[in-house]
C-alpha cells in the first residue's frame, strides 16, 4: 500500500552534501486502516544498520458509479430547454465527498449545485439542463470528482439542437370567392 520512488542501488550518499528528499506515497488497496513499515538499510564497512519507520493511513473507499450509461437528451429546439435527472450512487463503504462539473459546458448546465455528500449505499439526484443555442450536435461529458481520493467518474452527455420549421402544403395557395372589405394605401 505505501510505494516509494524508484532508486537504483547502491545510493551513496557524500558526506556534508544535501540531497532532494525521496517521498513515500500511500496507494491503499482496500478500505480501511493499513499498517506497514519502510526498512531503511545501511552498510558501512561490512556493518549493516536497519532502521524501521512504522507508517500507517487510512483508505477510503470511492466505489462511485453513475445508474445510467451516458445521457442523451435527444432533439431539443433551439431555444428551449429539456431537463435531465442524473443519479449517482455509493457502492463504497465511506462517506464521499464530490463535486459534479460538465467538462465543456456549452449549452449543458447543472441545476441544483455541484457540491454533495454521498453516504455509502445512498444515491444523489443531479438535473442536468440541456439549452441549445443553434442547430447542432452537441457533445460533453459529466464528470464526477471525489474530493478525498482525487478520483474522477464521467458519462457522455449529448444532444441534438434543432430549428423548428414549417412546410406548407402546397406552397402556393389559391384562393376564390373571398369576401373582403375596402382598403386603401395610406402614407
């Protein structure tokens, strides 16, 4: 669960000489409390020295999936809005802490925040607002970022915008024996 950086070996360190410092970084396979130590090991004229440093952290669970494959609003005329309810759900054993941003944010929008809390098991509605501003396709994604384990779930977001037209049928009109009322140009 802790790695380091790789080094080659032997590392030979000068005397009275500063060197950059070599980090451990905790990588937790499972949830949970995780114990382990870091051996350091010296050899100096045929005498080795070892010295454990006890480390411990804590994994969080961030088993986080959204309930639908991607969201597609379909054709939405131009100008007009249609409104998608998105759900996420903790599959984890942690409460999660997330925030919800769509990548592009063109004619997509988030409509009810984008901070939450998600206890393990539970779900959250997220409505996603599509507005299309011409006759397009457009494509984004909504993405979901876990604020502990720096982890992020997406699903593709799509639609369609359109321009409503009519046709009429057929395009000249005909018409005969119309009453109408006098009329007159007037300036």
């Amino acid at each position: 669960s802790f790695v380091g950086r790789s080094l080659r070996f032997p590392v030979t360190l000068e005397p009275n000489t500063g060197y950059q410092p070599n980090f451990f970084r905790f990588r937790p396979v499972t949830s949970g409390w995780v114990r382990d130590s870091i051996i350091f090991v010296t050899r100096i004229d045929g005498c080795t020295i070892e010295r454990k440093v006890y480390v411990t952290g804590y994994g969080y669970s961030s088993d986080v999936e959204f309930t639908v494959p991607d969201v597609d609003f379909g054709d939405v005329i131009v100008g007009q809005s249609k409104t998608i309810v998105v759900t996420a759900r903790n599959n984890g054993t942690d409460t999660l802490r997330v925030s919800f941003y769509l990548e592009v944010g063109e004619s997509f929008y988030l409509t009810g925040g984008n901070g939450r809390e998600i206890a393990p098991g539970e779900t959250v509605q997220l409505p996603v607002t599509f507005v299309p501003f011409k006759d397009s396709t457009f494509v984004d994604k909504l993405c979901l970022y876990e604020q502990r384990c720096y982890t992020v779930h997406w699903r593709a977001v799509k639609g369609l915008g359109i321009l409503e037209r009519f046709d009429f049928e057929p395009d000249i009109m005909r018409t005969a024996n119309l009453l109408s009322c006098s009329s007159k140009l007037d300036t």
